[in-house]
C-alpha cells in the first residue's frame, strides 16, 4: 500500500472512531463509562497511528527534497510548520536545528516520535508536561465548557449523564457530523488538531470526575 492509501486509510478509521465516540451508546453492551473510557482509547491510539505515518511521510519528503540540494526558503517553512504540529518542542529544536546538512537531519529524526495529548493527561501531577498540548488542552476545555461539569458533579450528577454530555460536546466541538469519510478526502491540520485537543479535554475529565 503506498504512502497516501495508508494516510487515507488512518484518517478514515480516526474519523469513524471519532464519529462512534459521539454517537449513541450500543444497549446491553457498555455502561456510558465503559463506553467513553473504551472507545476515548481508540481514538487515542488511531491518532498517534496517523500521526506517525504523517510524520514518516514528512520525514521521507524533506530527506528526498534535501538529496537533490539544499532546501528553499519555502520548503523549509512547510517542514519546520509541518513538524511543529506532530511533535514536543525539545524534539522539534533538535530537529530543526539540523536542518544545515541531510545526514545531521537524517539522525536527528530517527530518534523524534509524535506528541501524544493522551499521554500528557496520564502524566502525574507535577510532571513535566508539553506546554503547547497542555494549552490546546486547556483551550479545548474551556470552549467545551467542562468546567460545568466538574460542578455539576461536585453537585452530585451522575458521572454518566457527565459524560454522555462531554461526548455531544465534542460532537458540537469538532463538527463531526461534517467530516469527511471518503477516500478522495486528505485531513486539514486544523482537524487533526481538533481531535488532539478533545482527546487530551476528555482525557483530564476523566481523571477529575472522581469520587
């Protein structure tokens, strides 16, 4: 399968498991919990799968550019973008900072793996946390207004309407019902980074609606 099948075909399932996250709860087989917490992991892990292939195909296009001279001012702003919305900023300056010659960049960005808002949440309080996840965490957040429901539950409310009311939330949050599922469909950033920012939102709901 070549490079922009299997992109396809990683954006499809993202979609599609995104889609099921915010639809209804299949009945007799999950309680709404196990339902968020089950299919929330799914999109977790389907995300840092498409973020890996973005990132090898970035990695695979910059090198073959460099193998033919040096980069365009241009071609160097599309990495150095393209490169800043799939990984950490210690791993981006060590990158890009390698930029001068293809064998120095080669290396550099063997050993670079894509942030991930799902495993920032699971990070103990105090731990080191990746300043722009956390913001576009915190941001996404606020604009879902689960601040609400940490006071609904503090009131008392059922974790579970919580929750079924984070996921139309989200729904709402990242326009599902108008993304794409075709095959003709490449993924804008703009998305990917709207399903980062819920993930890490539902991620840091989880962890502060508990008893």
């Amino acid at each position: 399968m070549d490079r922009r099948k299997e992109k396809l075909n990683s954006q499809l399932r993202l979609i599609a498991a995104l889609k099921e996250f915010t639809g209804p709860v299949p009945a007799g087989q999950f309680t709404q919990k196990e339902f968020f917490i089950v299919k929330l992991q799914i999109i977790g892990d389907t995300l840092e799968e498409f973020k890996r292939e973005k990132l090898a195909a970035l990695v695979e296009w910059v090198l073959a550019r460099m193998a033919r001279g040096p980069l365009s001012e241009a071609d160097s702003s599309r990495f150095r973008d393209s490169l800043s919305q799939l990984v950490s900023g210690k791993d981006y300056a060590q990158a890009a900072a390698g930029l001068g010659t293809r064998e120095l960049l080669a290396e550099r960005l063997s050993r670079v793996t894509p942030v991930s808002a799902s495993e920032e949440e699971k990070k103990r309080p105090g731990e080191y946390r990746e300043p722009s996840v956390d913001k576009l965490t915190g941001d996404a957040y606020a604009r879902m207004r689960f601040e609400d429901l940490e006071k609904e539950f503090a009131a008392g409310r059922p974790v579970e309407e919580l929750l079924n009311k984070a996921r139309e939330r989200v729904a709402g949050f990242c326009a599902v019902g108008k993304m794409p599922l075709g095959m003709d469909n490449t993924m804008p950033s703009p998305m990917m980074t709207c399903i980062e920012a819920v993930v890490g939102a539902c991620y840091r709901l989880l962890a502060r609606l508990k008893r």
